[in-house]
C-alpha cells in the first residue's frame, strides 16, 4: 500500500508541475524581473540635476503615460512626487533635487493597458559646499572684469591711435 500511495505523490507533483508549466508568463511574473528598466547615475550628484533612462525589456512594446516616481523610502510612501514624460522619450532629465537620498522607478502603460512598473534605483544629491560656489563665482568675476577692462583699454587705444595717424 505505501508503493501505491508513492505513486499517487509522484503523480499530484507531476501534475502540479505540468500545471505551473502552462500557467501564462504574466502569472508568474514577479518584481525580480521587471518589464522596464530604469537606469540613473551611479555616483553623488553634485549640481541637483541628473538623467535617467527607461527601457522596456521588449524592444517593440510601446510605452505610454510613462511616469518617474521619486520618494525618500524604498516603499514610495513618503515625499512622493510624480514627474511624467511631455512626449516619446526614453532618456529625461529630472532637475531641483536638494540634498538626500531618493528611490527613483518608472511606471508606464503598454497599448493592451498593462501597468508596468521597473526596478529601483538610488540616487544621492550632495551640492558643492557654498563657500566652494562662491568662490569659484568671484574667480569667474574677475576673469569677467579682466576681460572687458583689457577690450575697453585696446579699443580706446585703438582708436585714439587711429585719429593721431590721420591728423
């Protein structure tokens, strides 16, 4: 009796195993392996502007409503802002980010209506120190002034050059 009762477990695991086998990809499919793919910068970010680029795993699906979802935690509950895509782009440029970190995914629509939603990502915002903005602000300054007091200074010699020559 237990040889039968053997054989009847091997066949309940035969059968769950052709069953799942059969089951549609879309079933099975978990947050592991993304229908998009989102990618950033992989070092600190030091102006608070960035690009990241969107993909779908399928060359030929057609993304609509694509959205970028930006939160301070990983589960996207807390600070959550939406920025949506103005057109048909892959790569956009996501910009006013103060210092922190931020989990960055993408949300898109397929044309069957299918949500797909991507991997995340960290990104790191730490701006330059403002004694280090402004004094690169004031060298930049002065190489202004330098320039144009140099152009003023030939100009006039120039042309004061110009009226003693004819006279």
């Amino acid at each position: 009796m237990t040889k039968n009762k053997k054989s009847v477990n091997y066949c309940y695991i035969l059968f769950l195993f052709c069953f799942i086998g059969f089951l549609p990809t879309t079933i099975l499919a978990d947050e592991s392996s993304p229908q998009l793919t989102i990618e950033g910068p992989s070092s600190i970010i030091k102006e608070g502007y960035f690009n990241v680029s969107v993909s779908a795993k399928s060359a030929q699906q057609k993304l609509n409503k694509l959205t970028i979802e930006v939160a301070t935690d990983t589960g996207f509950t807390q600070n959550k802002k939406q920025f949506p895509a103005l057109g048909d782009f892959s790569t956009i440029s996501l910009t006013g980010f103060s210092d922190g970190l931020y989990h960055l995914r993408a949300r898109a629509e397929t044309s069957d209506g299918d949500v797909l939603v991507s991997n995340v990502i960290q990104v790191r915002v730490e701006h330059y120190p403002l004694w280090q903005a402004l004094t690169l602000f004031f060298i930049g300054l002065i190489i202004f002034v330098a320039v144009v007091t140099t152009l003023l200074l030939f100009h006039r010699n120039w042309t004061h050059s110009r009226h003693h020559s004819h006279d």
